[in-house]
C-alpha cells in the first residue's frame, strides 16, 4: 500500500514536469526533412551583370572569326559587282534590310557575283540576288532585299533663272545627293550641257532636272535652211524651208519651194539640214 502510494505522488509531480516539455517541444519551429531552395543574387562587377564565360568556347569562337563570311565582309564585293553589271558611277552604298546570318569558309580566297536586282533599275530599296564562289566552287546563292543609295554630284541652281535662258554650269552649284532618291533624273556636274535652254523659270535651291531643259533649236519654223542630200558620189545643195523647230541631230520636215512636197531631213548645223537616202 505505501508503494502504490509513493508511485502515486510521484506521478503527480512528474505531470508538470512532462506538461512543460511538451509546451516546450510544440512551440519549437517545425523542421523540414527536405532542404530549402536557396535564391543566390546575381553577382555585379561596375554595375554590370557577372556572366560567366566559357573560356575555352570563346577561344574557339574568336578563331574561326577569320573564316566567317559575315555582311560586312561580303558588301563591299557585292558593291563593285552590282556597278559593274549595272555600269553604275558614283558613291553606292548597300545596306541590308534582313538579317545576315555568317557562315564558315575555309578558304579566304572567295568572290562575289550579282545575278540580278528586282526592279532591273537599282532603285531605293532593290532585292539583290548574287552568287558567293571560293575558287570555282559555289557556296550558295542568296537573296536579299537591300536599302540603296547612290550619291553623285548634281546641278543646284543659286539663283532665279528665267524660261528660255541659256544654260550654264559654271552659274550652278554642285551638291552630291541621293539620286536614287529622286523621282525625276537630275543633271549631273560634267554632263553635257551644249546649247541647252531652260523649258520653265527655277528658283534657288532647284535640283536641275533634264525635263527642266531642252535643246536650243538649230532651225526653227519657217526658217530658209541649206539642204545637202547625197547619193554615192552625188552631192545636190539646194534650199528649203523648215516646217518645225529642229536641234542638232533632230529630223524635221522640210518643204521644197519649187514643188510644195515636204521631205524629211536631219538638223546638222545653224539652218542646215541633210536628207539621208
């Protein structure tokens, strides 16, 4: 009986001993058998992203540079090659509207050789097809659109001119524009501007376009003209009247006075003209 007694009290005092590590054990923090992701920064060195670098990738990638035929490499052949085909003067620069994508070539002896441009006539913005060779061996032909530009020297007027005055070049200035941006074909410093007149009045700063010129008439209408005509060794000179204006190398109509017909004959000189046969 004292046993169970002494058992008895001693389970009481072990209660609150056991009801505290129990509080004990539940306000611990949960533990997770799996381990926590771990979120790392992103190391910055001088403000700029840490990125690792493949040394030994890179020291690949910056041998076969040499042998990468990239746009940059490629444009000025394709340059030379679409003034040539084209018989193209001036300064011609090609700029690509697409994505060039570089390709390995082992050799560094290639060339490159345009095929055709779409329109026929370079103009603003042309699809370019051309040929890449190494050697005689062909690499591929390519398609690529291209923004096109063609500088040259024109004729800028300085000054008001009015209708009919004779043109000179030495009373304009010479600009280098974009003549492919140009809807009309403009005079070019050094064409040939012999007796050549205005067609309309131009204000300063006009591009001189050849519709705003025309030749200066050799033989105008009515005029008496001296006719040369020619068959083997026959030469007849005899005199006719103009039925229109004519500037050099032009064919006009021609009345004979004797007989009233009309013939056709070619402005060679100031009131002369020849009758081919």
């Amino acid at each position: 009986m004292i046993l169970k007694h002494s058992i008895f009290v001693l389970g009481l005092l072990a209660i609150p001993v056991f009801l505290c590590a129990g509080l004990e054990v539940l306000l611990q923090p949960i533990r997770q058998d799996r381990p926590l992701k771990v979120s790392r920064p992103s190391v910055e060195v001088s403000g700029k992203p840490f990125v690792h670098v493949d040394r030994q990738l890179a020291a690949e990638d910056k041998a076969l540079q040499p042998n990468l035929l990239t746009i940059d490499k490629l444009l000025p052949e394709l340059v030379s090659s679409v003034k040539r085909n084209l018989q193209i003067e001036g300064d011609l620069r090609l700029t690509p509207r697409e994505t060039w994508t570089p390709f390995y070539n082992q050799s560094k002896l290639w060339k490159v050789e345009m095929v055709e441009t779409i329109p026929a006539d370079l103009a603003a913005v042309s699809i370019i097809q051309f040929k890449v060779y190494t050697g005689s061996k062909l690499l591929g032909v390519w398609k690529q659109s291209f923004h096109c530009q063609l500088f040259k020297d024109v004729l800028v007027s300085e000054k008001s001119f009015e209708k009919g005055r004779f043109v000179d070049e030495t009373e304009f200035e010479g600009r280098t524009m974009d003549v492919l941006q140009m809807r009309q074909r403009p005079v070019l410093v050094g064409d040939e501007l012999n007796r050549q007149q205005l067609r309309q009045p131009i204000r300063p700063g006009t591009t001189l376009l050849w519709r705003h010129i025309s030749a200066i008439p050799l033989v105008r209408k009515g005029d008496i003209v001296d006719v040369i005509a020619s068959q083997g060794g026959l030469i007849i000179n005899l005199k006719g009247q103009a039925r229109e204006n004519g500037a050099d190398g032009d064919f006009i109509l021609v009345r004979n006075p004797r007989s009233k017909r009309d013939f056709q004959a070619q402005v060679i000189n100031d009131k002369k003209v020849r009758v081919l046969f």
